[in-house]
C-alpha cells in the first residue's frame, strides 16, 4: 500500500502522524511510504532520518496526498486539506467530528473512509489511542503547576517539594483516572503532599495499592473538595463521564476559599472543564487570573511537548496502521472490532451513531 505522511498545518501542530520506527516497520513488510519534506521536523525527526528508514520524501502537502491510498497524520484535516482528500483514500487520524460540522460534510463529501483514533474502543470500553495524550497531559499538569506557582508569574511562591525544615506543598487531584494517575506520580515524585478523589471506590482503592503513603485517597465530594481546597497550593482536574460534559466540581464561590495564588490546572478543560471559571486557553496565553487564583486551562497539552506525544501517539497508532496496510481497511475493521470502532465516515456515509446525532442527522447513519 502506498502511505502518505503529510506535514501538519493546523496553528501550533507541532506532531507528526508518523516517526521513522514506523516507516521502517511499513517498508519492511513492502509498503511504499512517502513523508512530505520536514513534516517531522517539529518533532525532532529530520528527513534524512526518514529517507534512511525508507521513506520517500515529497515536496508538497498536494503531492502526499494525491500519491497516497492511507494519510496517517494527527489533527483533523483543516480547510485547506479538504479538496486534496480523494475517494477511497483511507485517513486515519484524530477527527472529533461532533465537533465540527463543516468538517464532517467536507469528509462526506469526499468520499473518503475516515478512521477516527478516538473512537478506536476495546472491548472494555477503554480508548487505546486516547491513553498516551492523557498519560502526557497528567504529567504535564504538575510540571506546568509547579512552574506556576512561582512568584514571578503570580503564583503562591511554594516549592512543591519544600525543603528540610519547610513541608512539601499540597497538591489536590479530582479524578484518579488515566490523567490523574499521571498527576499524582509525578507531585509525589517531587515530594509534595497529595490527595486523589474519585467516585470510583474501585480506582481508589487501586490507587491506595499501588503509591506512596505520601499519596492520601478520600471521596470525591463536595463537602470534601470544599474542605481540601482551603490548603491545596495546587489543584488538579483531570475528572470524566464518557459522553458528558466534565461535572463542575470547582464553583466560582469556592475560589474566595483558596489561598491568594493557588494554580488550578483545568485538564479537562476539553471536555468543557470541571471548573466552573474556566475558559480555554493557548500555550501562547496558557493562563489567567480570577480572585487571585491562577487558572491553566490550555487544551491541547501534549501540544507543548511535540517529541514525547508523537512517540507516544505512533507506539499506539502504528500496530493498527500496519495491519490497515497489511490487510486493507475492509479485512482489517472486519477482523478487528477495535479497529473498526474507529470508522466514523466510509464513502460519504456517516457509519458511527453519535456523530449523527450530533447533527441530528439519523437518515444519514447507515
Ligand atoms: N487538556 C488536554 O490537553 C487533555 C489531554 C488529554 C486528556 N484530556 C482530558 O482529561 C480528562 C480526563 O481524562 P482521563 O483519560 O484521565 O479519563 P479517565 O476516564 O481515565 O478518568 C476520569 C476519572 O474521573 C472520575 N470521575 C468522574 N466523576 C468524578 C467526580 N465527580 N469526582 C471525582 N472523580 C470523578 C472517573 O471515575 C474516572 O476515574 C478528559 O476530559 C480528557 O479529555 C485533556
């Protein structure tokens, strides 16, 4: 099969759907892959890198795309990608399409299968290529909070692991899920204080198994975050209901209860945040102020750290683009039921419920 890496062009895209690892595991089993010229650039990865890994470097976005029957890439294709997308052409790439109407007709009309990695599903529900990016944003959190917390940027002025004779900070995380593992690990690791809260008895009790003791779990409730905030230097949202917008377990009257220059990272801000004063934010602009709390509310995270997401994100991706090459789209989703949950639109049909219904467009489902 020929497979076709192009060069991201959405603001601030620093990935790349594919690391040389992945080329030579393509060209080894006898696909041809073509890498549009410096498309891995941002991330570290050079075209000499590529060329000896066997790829063939293309000059142009246009050339990629006509030459190839798979695009492998990371954000959704943006306006300028609509028309170079052909019929049949399988993209297998990060799509969010309840998001975006206009996206989603684009890819109708192209007549293209669009594979969708965030709706790539095991059986138990769990999404495989969406673990990396929150393994790499739950990390990020305390590393990001704990910069913030300095003086010079508005923060509290708390060293998050204090120093012989001064406590550690304290470091509140709500949700002990895949993200607020990562949290957690990485403010014990720096020596701070912290407590996990979840709804899920089950989780917590994993979570008492396997940290530190300097890693406290308790309920997630109100009257206990309302109670945890007042001495938290650092808070953490990193909660989820599959489906659903993030609950608002941080109102606005809580913040006149937290110390001057407490940071809250909002990680679920993608999922509409579960601070009721958040508001979106860019690595350019990453944070701001209410009632002298710092909120950091960036929502593409990984984002900032371009070299650990693509390795991480291709680890995943690569085992299911080398059997879409092996074995075309059809054999492959038919054979694999995780796999196929990530078709979202297959030759101008909508084929994954939720986006239809997103639009209300039932007729459209196949
Ligand atoms: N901002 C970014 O760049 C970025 C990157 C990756 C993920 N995310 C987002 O981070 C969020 C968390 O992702 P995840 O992969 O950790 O999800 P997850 O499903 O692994 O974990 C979510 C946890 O929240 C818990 N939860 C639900 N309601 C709760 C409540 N009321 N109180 C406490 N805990 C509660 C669940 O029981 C679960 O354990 C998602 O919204 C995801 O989209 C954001």
């Amino acid at each position: 099969m020929k497979i076709g890496v192009p060069k991201e062009i959405k603001n601030n895209e620093s990935r790349v759907g594919m690391t040389p690892a992945g080329v030579f595991e393509l060209t080894k089993n006898n696909h041809t892959v073509y890498v549009q010229t410096d498309a891995g650039f941002g991330s570290g990865f050079f075209n000499k890198d590529y060329e000896e890994a066997g790829a063939i470097i293309l000059n142009s976005i246009e050339d990629v795309y006509a030459a190839s029957d798979m695009i492998v890439k990371v954000k959704e294709p943006i306006e300028e990608e609509y028309t170079l997308i052909k019929p049949d052409q399988v993209v297998f790439t990060y799509f969010h399409f309840a998001s975006s109407e206009t996206l989603t007709r684009a890819m109708i009309n192209s007549k293209s299968i669009c594979i969708a990695y965030e709706t790539v599903e095991e059986k138990d529900g769990s999404l495989p290529l969406l673990v990396p990016m929150s393994e790499v944003a739950g990390r990020m959190s305390i590393q990001q909070g704990a910069k913030y917390l300095e003086k010079p940027i508005k923060g509290r002025g708390v060293l998050l692991g204090g120093v012989p004779g001064v406590p550690p900070g304290k470091v509140l995380v709500l949700g002990a899920g895949i993200v607020g593992m990562q949290a957690a690990k990485m403010a014990a690791g720096l020596g701070a204080h912290v407590t996990i809260m979840d709804i899920n008895m089950k989780q917590l009790r994993y979570v008492n198994d396997v940290m530190p003791n300097h890693v406290v779990t308790e309920f997630s409730s109100e009257y206990n975050i309302r109670k945890r905030i007042k001495e938290a230097d650092l808070i953490i949202g990193g909660v989820l209901i599959k489906g659903a917008k993030a609950p608002k377990l941080i109102t606005k009257d809580m913040l006149k209860d937290m110390r001057p220059g407490t940071v809250i990272v909002d990680v679920a801000v993608d999922q509409g945040g579960c601070f009721e004063t958040t508001k979106a934010t860019t690595h350019e602009n990453p944070t701001y102020i209410i009632d002298d709390v710092v909120h950091y509310c960036v929502a593409n995270m990984p984002g900032a750290v371009p070299y650990t997401s693509t390795v991480a994100l291709t680890n995943v991706t690569l085992p299911y683009v080398l059997r879409l090459a092996n074995q075309g789209w059809v054999k492959a989703c038919e054979t694999d039921t995780t796999l196929s949950k990530g078709l979202n639109i297959v030759k101008g049909r909508v084929v994954y419920k939720e986006i239809a219904e997103a639009f209300n467009w039932e007729t459209e489902i196949s």
